[in-house]
C-alpha cells in the first residue's frame, strides 16, 4: 500500500478544516503519510487545535489565491500519490485503497475526481 499526501488549501473556515482532518484520520490513517495545511493569509487566527505529527500546517507569506495555494502545497508533498481536498470537503468512507487500485489498474491516469454526496 502506498501512503498518499493529502494537501488541503484553506483559507478562513477552520471549523470545516478540522472537519476534513477528522475525517481523514478516521477513514484513512494508516494510509496516509500527510495531511499538509496551506493557509491562504486567512484574515482570521486558526482557532482549532490541529495537533497531529501527520498534520503539517503552512501559511503562505502572501495571499496567493487558489492555484497559488494548492501549488504551494502540491512541492511540498512528499507522496507518489497525492489527493488535493477543498477544506469544506470530508470523507464519508475510506478513499486510499479504492485510489490506488484505480491508479495502478490503469497507469494512464494521471489524475482522478470526486462527486459529491449528499448528507
């Protein structure tokens, strides 16, 4: 099994960031070997304590936008595998093993994308 990055742009919303975390942790942690934060300048202090060793947290010294933000994000991950998460987004199940039995079933896909579930 390989270990996925996850690299998750954020900015503001920190109740949903930590939403997405948890739910990274619970599905999927023993597949993961990041969880890499960006902060897009946030005008607000992150009020959550995102204290986990797979969690590292970076803020951009600039606001950067999106693409700037998930780009930061992306060199910094360390992964064969990478999964870009929006923070308003969560898991509902596991992901990773479903991911790389695309992925390595198939290697002329070089990237894949979500739907959307409803609650």
């Amino acid at each position: 099994m390989t270990k996925v990055s996850v690299v998750m742009p954020v900015y503001g919303q920190w109740d949903l960031v930590q939403r997405n975390i948890e739910s990274l942790l619970k599905y999927d942690k023993p597949n993961l070997h990041e969880i890499i934060i960006v902060d897009d300048c946030s005008p607000d202090c992150n009020p959550t304590n995102i204290n986990h060793p797979l969690v590292k947290l970076i803020k951009n010294n600039t606001n950067l936008g999106y693409a700037g933000t998930v780009n930061n994000g992306l060199r910094l991950a360390s992964s064969e595998i990478i999964i870009l998460l929006d923070s308003d987004a969560y898991l509902i199940s596991p992901i990773v093993k479903h991911l790389e039995e695309i992925l390595k079933g198939d290697p002329t896909i070089g990237r894949l994308g979500f739907t959307s579930k409803g609650e």
